[in-house]
C-alpha cells in the first residue's frame, strides 16, 4: 500500500477531521469504532435518523445527508465520544459544524456526568477545522448572543442588517461586510451586494467594492462565476 493511499479503517482519510483539529486532551483513534474498517457513517445515520426525507427541494436548510461521525476519546477519563461533521453548504463561507454527539463511558454502563459533558470543546474543534480546510478568518464567535469581533467590540445579532458606517472610522469593518453578507446569503438573498447598498445608502459598486476588499482579507470566500452578490 502506498503512502498515499488511506489504510483501511482511516479515520482521517477524508481530511474532514485530523488528529491536529483537537484540542490538547483529546485524541482521535486511527480506527473507526469497533476497529472497523469501514466507515460505518451512513448505518449510523440510518438509525438515528439523520436523512432529508420529506424536506422540500427548495428547502433554504443544510442538507442532513453526507454527514460523517467519526469517534474520539478522551486521555484522562477515557470517555468516548462520536461527532457527527456536516458541511453547512449554505453557509458563507462554507464550513464544517458538528451536528450530533454521542457519548460512551470508558465502561459500558457508567453515568455520563455533566463535567464530562463539559469537556469537549466542540467549537474549538469546529474553528481549528473550518481554519484548516477553508483558511476561515472570519469572526464566529457568539457569547450570550453577541458576535466578539476582533477589536472586542461585541456586536448582537440583530444589528448585523443595520448600516455599517464609514468604513474609515468603524473598527472591524471588513469583518462587519462579512458578517452582513453571510446573513443576508443565510436568509436566501439572491443578490446580497445590491441589499447590502439599501441597507447602507451606497452606490451598488460602493458595496461591490467593500465586499471585494472582505474577500481580500480572507474573510468572504471567491465569488462564484455566474452567481450576483
């Protein structure tokens, strides 16, 4: 087998998760559960019920389908824990979410206590692989439903569709533009550049430019040939 070729039972085969995305404590075995060697994602799913049955086709929600779980343990308790992984496709940018968490005590049987529960990091995990595959920099995190941008300002939710300002006199502007594009793209806006000019009382090529400028900065992906906004 070459070194480029995945040995069966890979957990990191698909590079949606690495053994580098985890935080210091937490450790991902180079086997699926049960050392198998196969990856038995879609069995899980089927089971618990994760499939896109009876959503409409132009539901504005993530697809369900195609997650991955994959299983880690714990160093010093030794709890086991599966994560499910989901690209959010319609996020902007796109990125990788943890959407299910199974928890196993290192003995079958054993109480999952709440302090166990506390321990894994999950957006930590989340940051450390939307940072390695899509070289993520925008702001993401949200405490008490408030954004933290980079300067500290916290910002809510909710004044994410309000005028941004002057962007020579705003601190983090760039990321605002970001954030404000993302949602108004979450909301199904097909053209967020033109509302993003409402919203703030410029010219269409003002925003253009701002969201260009955003992109630069890595905090907005590539636009997409043939797609407005």
């Amino acid at each position: 087998m070459s070194a480029s070729t995945p040995r069966p039972g890979d957990q990191s085969h698909d590079g949606m998760l690495a053994a580098d995305d985890l935080p210091e404590g937490w450790y991902l075995p180079s086997r699926f559960p049960g050392e198998r060697d196969v990856d038995a994602s879609e069995q899980i799913d089927a089971v618990l019920g994760y499939d896109d049955q009876g959503a409409p086709a132009d539901s504005d929600q993530n697809e369900t389908s195609g997650g991955r779980w994959r299983y880690l343990e714990h160093e010093a308790t030794h709890t086991r824990v599966m994560i499910r992984l989901q690209r959010q496709l319609l996020a902007v940018p796109e990125e990788i979410r943890i959407t299910g968490v199974i928890y196993l005590p290192w003995r079958p049987g054993d109480p999952i206590t709440s302090q166990l529960l506390r321990e894994l990091p999950t957006a930590r995990i989340e940051a450390a692989i939307n940072k390695r595959l899509f070289a993520m920099k925008r702001t993401e995190t949200i405490t008490g439903g408030k954004i933290v941008l980079p300067s500290g300002r916290k910002v809510s939710e909710r004044d994410l569709l309000k005028p941004l300002g002057d962007p020579k006199k705003v601190p983090d502007f760039y990321e605002m533009v970001a954030l404000q594009h993302g949602r108004l793209t979450q909301q199904g806006d097909a053209n967020p550049s033109s509302t993003m000019a409402q919203v703030n009382g410029v010219a269409l090529s003002t925003a253009q430019g701002w969201i260009t400028k955003a992109r630069d900065r890595g905090l907005l992906p590539p636009g997409r040939r043939g797609r407005a906004g």
